[in-house]
C-alpha cells in the first residue's frame, strides 16, 4: 500500500540523493519511479489474498490530506544508518497516521505481520556497507529539519512489486480515492 509523490517534491528528493550519494557512501538509492509512502508492506500474497485487500480497501472511507515532505533520518539511526528516508513534518503526521492505521486494521490477517509502530517515511537509499557511514550519518543529522515540499495525498496504491537484479519492479493493481 502507498502513497506517491508528485512532480517537484519528487524533483526536490531526487536532488537530495545526489547529495546522498556524494558523501560516498556504500548505498543503493531508489529509483525515482519508485519513490512513495509506504502505508502497508503485505510482502507474497496470493491473487486470492490481494484481491481480498482490494476488496477490504474499496469499502474504506478514507480522507486525503496536504502534508510537508520534511526532514531525513535513518533507520535504525543516524550512527547506523542502514535505510535512508524522508518523512513527513511533526504537525502533518497526524493527517497521515489515521490513514495508515485504518489501512494496516482493515489489512490484518493477509501478508506479512509487522508489529512495528507506523512511521510516515519514504525510503530513499538502503546502506550496503559501512563505508563513508560517518559522513553519512552527519549529513542526514544536517537534513532532519529539510523540507521537500507539499504533497496532497488524493489516492491510496496496492502496488505488486517484482524483485530483479536491478531492483523491485511495482505496478499498481488498485488504486483507492482518498476524499
């Protein structure tokens, strides 16, 4: 389940992983086709599953929202950063997490379990190794208050998603209006 970015916040993320990219570290960065929201990650399903989802998503009643793409981190911090990701601005997460949260209830029970709490982010790069990881994490440490810009969340995606050599390959098998 996701949430895309449009034009120049995506514009504006694909810049910051240029500047990612220069501190040199080992680090895979997404492909800007494949930058969003992640809302709910199902992993294998079957037609069966996923056509359930579809189902369970259509009767929501879910409200849209305009929110800042703001700030950078890294999970599981700054001094390990493993994943590189943008977030949302403080104020606006809770435009987002109701959304999220009726998703992930409305979902339980078909793909993965993920007992985490929900954290608006859209993953930017993922670290391969420990190379130049200080410099990296210093740079992200600079970027937590950067603003990317405003998005209006219109439409919610369940995405399938292929994985090759070259990375995952998504295609969206429903899309949900959001009012």
């Amino acid at each position: 389940m996701a949430l895309e970015v449009p034009g120049q916040v995506l514009d504006s993320l694909i810049r910051f992983q240029a500047e990612l990219r220069a501190t040199g570290a080992d680090m895979k960065l997404v492909e800007r086709e494949n930058l969003h929201f992640t809302v709910k990650f199902l992993g294998e399903i079957s037609e069966m599953q996923a056509a359930e989802a579809g189902s369970r998503l259509g009767s929501l009643s879910l409200n849209g929202a305009q929110v800042e793409v703001k700030g950078a981190g890294a999970f599981p911090s700054t001094n390990r950063p493993r994943v590189v990701w943008a977030g949302v601005s403080p104020e606006h997460e809770a435009l987002v997490a109701p959304v999220a949260e009726q998703v992930i209830r409305s979902l339980e029970g078909i793909g993965e379990r993920d007992d985490r709490p929900f954290r608006a982010h859209i993953t930017l790069a993922r670290v391969r190794s420990g190379r130049n990881a200080r410099q990296l994490g210093e740079f992200i440490r600079r970027n937590q208050e950067r603003s990317f810009g405003m998005v209006r969340f219109a439409e919610l995606k369940l995405k399938s998603s292929v994985l090759t050599p070259s990375g995952p390959i998504y295609r969206d098998v429903g899309v949900y209006g959001l009012s």
